[in-house]
C-alpha cells in the first residue's frame, strides 16, 4: 500500500517576541501617564467561558473600563481604548502583558497612530504590571468569585456596579485615603490653577 509521507512541507515555528526589557514600575500622581490593561477569564452557571480586558488609570489607581464577553479579538481592544480617550484623553503609554490581542498589528498601529508609547512587560513577570494585578485581585474576589451569573448581562450589570463603587467610593491607602475619582478631581484641580498661574 502506497503512503505519502509529505516530507517537503515547510515546518510550522512559533512566532517570536522581539526582546522585553524590563520597565521600572515608577508611577507620577498624574492623570493618563500610564494605563494598564490585563484579560481575566471565568464562565456563567451554564459552563460557557467569558473575557474581561480591564484597564486602569496607573498614576490615579482609577478603573477606566470593565469590558465582557465571549470574545474579546485586538479590534475590540482598540475600539475600547478609542471610546475611553474620547471621553478622557489619550495615555502617554499603555502597559499590558505579551498576549496576542495586545502584540497584536492593529493594537500597535493605533499606539503609533496616536503617539502612544507601548510598554510590554518581560513574558512570565506579571509583577511588571503591578497595579492592574493587584485591581484584577479584588475584581475577582468581589465580583467574579462571589457571585454566580446566569448571562453576560448580569456579569455586565454587577461589574459596572462595583466599578462605581471602586472609583467613587473606596478610600485608597495610596492617595491618602481617598477614593479614586476624587484623587483625580484634586490633581485636575492643581494642575489647572498651575496652568492658569503661568498664562
């Protein structure tokens, strides 16, 4: 019997990442220097996975957006970013892990498109992104693992919720105890008085 081996295919090889320098995690009190962005995963009561892309305002410890669903590809990750600086401003840099919605070409298009410098962590060091970890840790203990969600409305619904909730209400040790929303308000403030002093 006669069986065709196909020896001359070309071999599949994994792409590789170009060499990650490790960033120093120094963060300024300021408003978009720095924005983090990570992926969580967990699953409905029916079993069916979901995503969470979370991104956070490092230099006020301020959640900017919880985004849900199934499937979460780098062109939903750019119209997310999109709809925040409309609303905020562009970040002078995105700090986000290797994986591939955040390595992706059209992520990165948009970075330079719009001057925005990416800053990808060494793979295997989430240590590097510290402070979206740290966020992703009481998001899943406070949403994610104390609740149980029939649809990705709900899940929608209760994060929203606790984002609110996060910004607006819980002290932070590192802002002086004050809840994100309004560390921000009192550093727009200054920053405004300065700019209007100097004119």
């Amino acid at each position: 019997m006669y069986c065709k081996l196909r020896l001359n295919l070309p071999r599949r090889t994994k792409r590789r990442l170009p060499q990650r320098l490790r960033q120093p995690l120094t963060v300024a009190a300021a408003v978009n220097a720095v924005w983090a962005l990570d992926f969580m995963s967990d699953a409905l009561w029916s079993g069916r996975r979901f995503r969470v892309l979370n991104v956070l305002d490092e230099g006020v410890r301020e959640g900017l957006a919880i985004e849900i669903d199934t499937s979460l590809p780098a062109k939903r990750v750019v119209r997310v970013l999109a709809r925040l600086a409309e609303l905020r401003g562009l970040p002078a840099a995105l700090r986000m892990d290797n994986g591939p919605e955040l390595i992706a070409q059209e992520l990165l298009d948009w970075c330079e498109a719009k001057g925005v410098k990416p800053l990808h962590i060494q793979p295997g060091k989430p240590d590097q992104n510290a402070f979206i970890e740290r966020y992703n840790r009481t998001f899943r203990e406070e949403v994610l693992d104390a609740y149980v969600f029939e649809d990705l409305e709900q899940v929608r619904a209760l994060s929203a919720q606790w984002l609110q909730m996060y910004n607006e209400e819980r002290p932070h040790d590192a802002l002086g105890r004050q809840p994100p929303a309004v560390f921000r308000a009192l550093i727009e403030s200054k920053t405004n008085s300065i700019s209007e002093l100097s004119t």
